[in-house]
C-alpha cells in the first residue's frame, strides 16, 4: 500500500512583523505632516491580537489605517488577517476603530473548507484539528488539486499549506 501523504491548511500571522509595522506607522504618525499635530493615536495588544486607532474624525483615522495597511503589505502580511469593525463614537467628535487580527481557523470556516473539498469530490481525506486542517491522501496529485483549489476560494482570512509530505 502506497504511503499517505497530507498537508495542513493554517492561518497565521507573524506578530512579530505586526509589530513592526504597527511601529514604524506609530513613527510616521509622528513625522508626517498631515498627521503629526491631528491627535491620532494608536495602540497595539499583542494578547489580545488587537489594534485600536483613536482618531478625531473618521477622515483621519483612515488615514492611518492606509498608512499601516501600507506597511503591513510590505512586511508581507496579507490585509485580510487584519478585520476592522465599525467606528466606534468616542468622547467629542472622536472616533474609535479597532481592527482584529485573525489567527487559526474557526470552526465554521474550517466546516466550510471540508464541505467545499468533499463537493468537488477529490479523493483526500479531511480532519479538522483545533484551529487548523489536515488533508490526506495516497495521491500527491489530488493534495495539489485541493491547494490549487483552495487558493482560488476566498474564506476571508489568508489561508497557509504547510507540512507538506
């Protein structure tokens, strides 16, 4: 019998080059000069994977946003990890947005996933274990058919092929 081969689809992110980029947009808060007097702040939890911008209007704390966006794509982070919820009205005219780094896949979207892979029929086996996906198969082809086909599937996080074997 021929040996299994599988991979394991994760989503994760480098907090670490978060971090950086949450750094370098704080610096250029300071530096540039459409932003540096406006009152924008920025804060960054690492535990809780999330990051807050205060801002005194909704113009402006999307400003900010584009900037970090712009350094998180350099930093080679997918803009799709980073969900932003809806502006948050604080003291004055102030706003609040506070953008949630997505990490590991959730239950509902690995469910997805599984019942995407077994209606196109591939001939691979899924297990769903915690927050990531093991796919198996004695054929490396369909493992590579099923890559092919979750990369061009859009689930609203940045998906991951490792232990490929």
């Amino acid at each position: 019998m021929a040996k299994e081969s599988s991979f394991d689809v994760v989503s994760t992110v480098d907090m670490q080059e978060v971090d950086n980029a949450f750094t370098q947009t704080k610096k250029e808060l300071q530096q540039r000069y459409d932003l540096k007097d406006s009152g924008a702040e920025m804060a960054f939890d690492k535990q809780g994977k999330t990051i807050t911008v205060h801002a005194p209007s909704d113009f402006v704390a999307r400003q900010v946003i584009d900037v970090l966006a712009g350094k998180i794509v350099k930093r080679g982070i997918d803009l799709k990890a980073l969900k932003w919820g809806d502006p948050i009205a604080a003291t004055g005219q102030s706003v609040r947005l506070v953008g949630q780094i997505l990490e590991g896949i959730d239950k509902d979207t690995a469910g997805k996933i599984n019942k995407d892979i077994k209606a196109e029929k591939f001939k691979v086996k899924v297990q769903i274990e915690g927050d990531k996906l093991r796919v198996s198969s004695a054929s490396r082809d369909s493992l590579q058919e099923v890559i092919t086909f979750l990369k061009e599937k859009d689930y609203g996080q940045p998906l991951q092929y490792v232990n490929y074997r």
